[in-house]
C-alpha cells in the first residue's frame, strides 16, 4: 500500500521510499524512514495536501509525494496475523507471477508493496510481518539488446526464458523471483533498449516502467568488452538518479582478449557499484545479488550521484530552465530528478513532457513556467538540442559518446 492511500485516521508503517535519490533523501530526513509509525492527521478538501503524524511532528506532503512512500497499514498487519485473507493473498502471489489480471486477462507486471507471506510462513509478531515485508526488493534488469540481460535473468531467478541474437527475442517484461539470504527478489527483465528516448515502442516501455512501477534497485546489464557502446544508456540511467548496479557481462570475453579493466574505480567514478559476472556460467550472481542489497540498504560506500557534464552550452540552457522550473519544482513527478526533465524538455521529448502534466500526479510545472516567462517578458533558452539520431549542430548523444569515450579510453590506457 502507498501512503497517500490511507485516510483520515488510519495509521501504518513506513517500509520505504522510492523514487529518484534526492527526493528519497528530502523525505527520509524528514521522518519516513522504515519501521516508523505514521498516522494520517487531515485529508486537505482538494485532497493536497495530506497532514501526518510522525516521530511527534505533524508533516504535510503533497498526494504525488506521499505515492512514492510504500507502508503497511495496521488493517494489513492484523490480517496477516489473523491468517486472514489467504485465498486472496494467494491469487496476489500467484497473480504477479503468472501475469493475469483480475479477470484472466494479461496485466502490466507490477512489484508488489511488500512481499506475501505463504499459509506455512506466518508471522506471530507484527516486527516480523514488518521485517518480512521490508525484505522484498524489486530489481529491473535493464540493458542494450545482446547485452546478455535475458541470461542473467535466468541465472538470478532459475526460469528458463529464450535466448537469442535477433530482434524481438524480448517483447515483453518477463517476472521472476529468487530468495536470497533472507531477501526476496521480485525481477523483471525489460525489453532491450539502446537509450531512454521516446523513438521507440522499447524505448517508451522501459522508460514508463521505471517511472510507474519504481523498481528499488535498477541491475544495468553491459558489455563487459564494449564499453564504450553500452554506457551511453549507463548514463541516460544516472541522469535519472535510481538505485542501481552494473553487471558487467560475459566478463570472460574481456579476460579472453587479454584486456584489463579496473571495473573498481570505474564504479567510484560514476558512482555506481561494478560487479563481475558470466550469467551464462551463473559466475558472480551471489556477489551480484550481495551488491544489489547492500545499494538496497545503503550501505554500499560506491554509491552517489554525479552529473553528466553535456558541454557548456547545454549545461547554460540547463541552467537557465531550471531557474525557471524552480518556483514550481515540487509539482514535478518524483520519479525523475528536476534536471533529468529540464534535459527532456529542451530536446522536445513530448511524452515525458506529458508526464509532467499528468493530472494523477497535479504537476502543470512545464506550463506555469512557460507562463511565468511570458508574463514578465523574458524568453526561453533558444537552445534545441537532439537525441543523436536526429541531424544537428547539437545533441546530448554527443556529449555523452564523449564521455563514455573518455571513460573507456581512460581505462584502456591505464
């Protein structure tokens, strides 16, 4: 359950927040952190803003802000306890893994709000309902076609899914799971994708996955001997600030060609966590899957957020739009940081831009700030930039080919 759908009265507790990195850190320092009791004070008449109780403070968060809280209601607690429920918390969990809807038909894979315990593994405490529902991590494998993403789906969850080098291989968003030292992973393997753009049926896909459904930690499947090519997606994932690790595939190639990488302190650099593996081989899934909780529970030392330099120009229009978004930047969905959606704008990017219009979250920040700028007369950053498969003078795939390029280089030289 998220948080903004208790009512007036109700109480629950907090198992985590999602969400892109500097929103989920605002949040947690003020009070939302697991394991916290959380009551609703006031539903605001136009339901935003929502007032709650917490650690003695009364806090109000807009609706948008509280959707991306995930908590467990204490009506919720009580059921598990009671053993209440069971048929239908067994067609929950059968429902997530065979990817039926209510009727039969097919529904959108959707990470649960915490995992659900079978008959044979009740809880007798309300601590141990918490902790086994806070010990349930959504993992979204994402990664170039070929990059051998659908192989390390199988390797973490044991399925069985096709493998192959053309396209269409997957089509879909396919579910698996596996417990693992105490966790659950709930995994999805998205369609391959070159980039996070609005160009192609993939492209869109993967990119509304990871803004609807939230995925705790993101498993960015790369090339371990093509660098150069896969983390141009890497940094498309950065610029988006989700928790998330890289899992250098078919790291035996690179060792095979007698080629070295410091895959360490190219994880510090970028500020994500770089971990060897051979799905095919299933070598480095245990180190992988250790990883992912330690990003999961933040105690993973690599971890921080960097920004991709695009170059001066870009960076000034970057700069100039968001000191016009910034009166309005608590409007804007939270699955994306403010710059990622001030970059989408400037190259023309019509779907997120609609995202940000999205009456379910109440943001209109695009169209106030145009507004804002009408008003008092002052223009708009003349600066139009392309995703790299337009024709242009200028365009972010450049800037971030060159970074990757330097990356690379830098490593090879070293």
């Amino acid at each position: 359950m998220r948080l903004s759908e208790l009512k007036t009265g109700e109480s629950a507790t907090i198992l985590k927040v999602t969400g892109h990195g500097g929103f989920r850190r605002r949040i947690m320092e003020m009070g939302f952190v697991r394991g916290q009791r959380v009551e609703v004070i006031l539903n605001a008449p136009l339901k935003d803003p929502i007032e709650y109780k917490i650690m003695g403070y009364d806090i109000s968060l807009r609706r948008s802000e509280a959707d991306m809280v995930v908590v467990l209601s204490d009506s919720e607690a009580s059921e598990y306890l009671a053993g209440g429920g069971s048929h239908h918390h067994h067609h929950e969990h059968h429902r997530r893994h065979c990817g039926c809807g209510a009727d039969g038909q097919p529904a959108q894979p959707e990470y649960p709000a915490a995992a659900t315990p079978g008959p044979e593994e009740g809880c007798a405490t309300i601590d141990e309902v918490i902790n086994r529902h806070s010990r349930t991590i959504g993992v979204s494998l994402v990664g170039n076609p070929n990059s051998g993403k659908t192989s390390l789906f199988n390797a973490i969850s044991g399925g069985h899914e096709h493998v192959g080098n053309y396209s269409g291989v997957t089509v879909g968003a396919k579910i698996g799971h596996r417990c693992y030292r105490g966790y659950r992973f709930e995994v999805t393997d998205l369609p391959g994708t070159y980039a996070l753009s609005a160009y192609t049926p993939e492209e869109r896909y993967v990119r509304s996955h990871i803004a609807e459904k939230t995925p705790d930690v993101i498993i960015n499947s790369v090339v371990a001997s093509n660098l150069e090519r896969n983390l141009y997606l890497t940094t498309e994932l950065i610029d988006i600030n989700p928790r998330m690790v890289v899992a250098l595939n078919m790291f035996d190639e690179l060792n095979s060609s007698g080629a070295e990488l410091d895959y360490d302190n190219l994880g510090r650099m970028l500020g994500v966590p770089m971990v060897p593996v051979e799905a095919r081989n299933g070598k480095g899934i245990e180190q992988l899957l250790d990883t992912v909780i330690a990003v999961y529970e933040n105690q993973d030392e690599r971890v921080r957020h960097i920004h991709i330099n695009m170059g001066s120009v870009i960076e000034e229009g970057l700069r100039r739009l968001n000191g016009d978004m910034n009166a309005f930047r608590g409007e804007l969905p939270k699955a994306f940081p403010p710059r990622y959606y001030a970059m989408k704008m400037l190259e023309g990017d019509r779907p997120l831009a609609r995202m940000g219009r999205d009456p379910r979250s109440g943001s209109q920040a695009h169209q106030r700030s145009a507004g804002r700028r009408r008003r008092n007369g002052s223009r708009q950053p003349e600066i139009r930039i392309h995703t790299g498969r337009a024709q242009g003078d200028l365009h972010s795939g450049q800037a971030r080919g060159g970074f990757d390029h330097g990356a690379d280089r830098h490593l090879r030289d070293a």
